[in-house]
C-alpha cells in the first residue's frame, strides 16, 4: 500500500477578461474553489482549471505578484490577468522572466492565411504545415517566438514561455484578435516581407528586376522590391491599395 495522502487543502480563484473562455460557463466570472493536496505548485493547479499558462501574464496571491512555481497554501486567494503587452506592470512580477524584445511568431498548421497576413504586416513570422507540435514547441523556445495555435493542450507544454490561443473562426476575426491583445500597430512595419517565404523585402532598381516583370507592370509602376530569399518580385499595384486599406481599418481604433 502507498503512504496516505495529506490533508485536503482548498485555494480560490478569480479569472479575468478572456481567461474566462478557457473555463466551464457556470465558474466563469465568479470565485472558483479548487481542492488540492500539498505540496503543489500553482502551475499545475491552474491548468487543472483548463488555462494554458502562456496566456496568464500577472499572478497575484493574497495580493502578492508570484509566479507559477508558486506552492499554494491552504486559504490562497489567487487572482489571474491574461497578457499586458500593451500596458506597463513592470513594478509586479510577470509569469515570463521577460517580455520579448522583437515580436516575433511561429503558427501553426491551421494558421497559414494569418501567417501570411502577420508577414505583410512586417512580422518575423515561420509556419509549416508539416512541422509536429514537439517542433513547434522547440522552435518557439529556442527562438523565442510566440506560438500561435488553436490546441489549447499545447499551450500547455512546460517548455513555452510565450502563446496565444486562437479559436476557430474565420482569418479576419483572428487577426482583429491578435492586433488588439498585442498592441500590434505600433511595432507593424507593413510591406516589408514576402508573404510566401517570410523574408526581407528590398527594393531593386527596374533595370534588374525587369526580365521577371509583365510587360504591363513595367509600363505603370517605377518602384520595385524583390524578396531576398525567394527572389519574388513585388510592386505596388491595385493589390497594394486594397491591402494598405485593410491594415488601416485594423489599425483604425489605436489611430
């Protein structure tokens, strides 16, 4: 017979804003008690309750900023807020050791049509459709890129500092999601990678550019850039316009 397990000891939790989705309807926006025996770390509590720890930024015990090795005691009240990459908390303590000095984002393989939109915003942005989670999950540690995925599951990985968890809805409502909760307009610097292969654009004379160009495009365009992986040319048609309108509606509510 294994030795008895300890005494049962209970914490209470409070989610915030979207940390409610990852939660039962009826626990939502309410304390939730949660029964647990020690010792524990807070970590695996939390994702008992079903939150991926990559979108928890500030945890606060009895009032006191913590971090997920936490080892909870009987009678914690602890409080979780989803990421402030847009807000400054710096006098608490963040979940992460740091915030990421470039954003940068490795998607996953349902995520294509808005890793190619976050390249025509300017963002280091990698995707295969091929690549397995483990490799996701390695890729984002060692270069410390913000997995985007739709697995809540492998958000959890131990291993992940930085995720966000992206529903199942069409492209254009995850992008207006991803915009928003990262403050993405002012880091964006659009038209400055190819949306094919995610490297640098930049810009080549017409003289050396003009055997891979349509006899029609070299009549009404004077600017043009080429992709310094893929060599794919690029210039500012009708589909430029129509793009630029696009990032502008996004951007519109943060000016």
């Amino acid at each position: 017979m294994g030795a008895p397990a300890g005494p049962v000891s209970r914490v209470v939790f409070r989610c915030y804003q979207e940390l409610n989705d990852f939660i039962a309807p009826q626990r939502r926006k309410r304390d939730v008690a949660l029964d647990f025996v020690a010792p524990t770390r807070l970590r695996h509590l939390i994702e008992t309750l079903g939150i991926p720890h990559t979108e928890i930024e500030l945890i606060l015990v009895n009032g006191r900023s913590v971090d997920l090795e936490y080892r909870p005691e009987d009678g914690d009240r602890v409080s979780l807020y989803p990421m402030f990459e847009a807000l400054d908390v710096t006098p608490l303590l963040r979940v992460r050791a740091s915030p990421l000095r470039e954003i940068r984002f490795v998607a996953d393989a349902h995520l294509g049509r808005l890793a190619r939109w976050l390249r025509l915003m300017g963002f280091d942005t990698l995707f295969r459709g091929d690549w397995a989670d483990s490799e996701l999950v390695e890729i984002s540690s060692r270069e410390h890129r913000i997995l985007l995925t739709r697995d809540k599951a492998l958000l959890m990985h131990r291993a992940l500092t930085h995720g966000c968890y992206l529903r199942a809805q069409p492209m254009s409502r995850q992008l207006d999601y991803l915009v928003i909760r990262l403050d993405l307009c002012g880091t964006m610097r659009p038209f400055t990678r190819c949306m094919v292969c995610n490297g640098r654009l930049d810009e080549v004379d017409r003289a050396r550019i003009a055997a891979d160009l349509p006899a029609g495009v070299l009549r009404t365009q004077d600017r043009f850039w080429r992709c310094s992986s893929c060599h794919r040319p690029y210039w500012r048609g009708s589909h430029y316009r129509r793009l630029l309108a696009e990032l502008e509606r996004l951007c519109a509510p943060s000016g």
